[in-house]
C-alpha cells in the first residue's frame, strides 16, 4: 500500500505542479498582452503627440510667413516708383542667403530708410544682417 500512496502523492504533486505551471503561465501571458496594449497606447499617444508638434510648427511658420509679408508690403508701400520697387526686390534677392540661418530667430527682412533731401525723397536699403546699404533713390520722380 505504501507503493500505492506514493504514487497517490507523487500524482498529487504533478498534478500541484501542472496547475502552478499553467497559472504561472496565464500570468505571463497576461502581462506580456497588457504590456503590448500599453505599448499601442504610448505609440498612439506618440503619433498623436507628433501629429500636434508638426501642425504647431506649421502654424507657427505660417504665421510667421503672414508676418514677414506684411512687414515687406508696409516697407514696400513707401517706395516712390516702379524703378526703386525693382530696386528693392533685387536687393532683397541678393541678401536672401543673409535671412537663411535667421529665419528661426525672426527672419529679418532689409529695411528702407528715406530722407528728404530738398528737392525730394532719397531711399536707401540697408540689410539688418550683414549691414550692406544701397541707395535705390529713383530721382527722376522728384
């Protein structure tokens, strides 16, 4: 009988062992399947978050694309003529590797400086980056 019990107990035990194991393993699985789902959260979070930061970034260049634009239409509604309007655009293209690495920092744009000279108005350019000027005063508006 003895035989008999051991085995009893020794099937008892596999038996202990089995449903520790499979119980175990249940738990394993549940934490791996919970950890991928908050995996797909954080990364739908992540996308989300991304998503945002790029829609900021563009309104914020849009804005700050309103903002030059306006800032050259008041510059550019002061010039005298046609010729000087020229003048000023060619002037704004030459300096256009200036404003590059500024854009970030307000994208400085050349301002127009006039004075009276006593027969008229003289203009003058001046690149707020590298400090060139130019006169582009067309006089035969005086």
């Amino acid at each position: 009988m003895e035989g008999n019990s051991e085995s009893i107990r020794r099937g008892w035990v596999m038996e202990h062992r089995r449903k520790e194991a499979k119980k175990l393993a249940t738990e394993i699985f549940d934490t791996i399947m919970d950890a991928e789902e908050r995996a797909g959260v954080a990364a739908e979070r992540a996308s989300k978050k991304r998503k945002e930061i790029e829609r900021d970034i563009r309104n914020e260049h849009d804005a700050e694309n309103r903002r030059l634009k306006e800032r050259l239409r008041f510059s550019v509604a002061e010039l005298n003529s046609e010729k000087e309007l020229e003048a000023y655009r060619d002037f704004v293209k030459r300096h256009e590797p200036c404003r590059m690495g500024l854009r970030i920092n307000g994208g400085k744009i050349p301002y127009v400086m006039q004075y009276g000279t006593g027969i008229g108005i003289a203009t003058t350019v001046v690149c707020q980056v590298c400090g060139a000027k130019e006169d582009i005063t067309d006089s035969s508006v005086w």
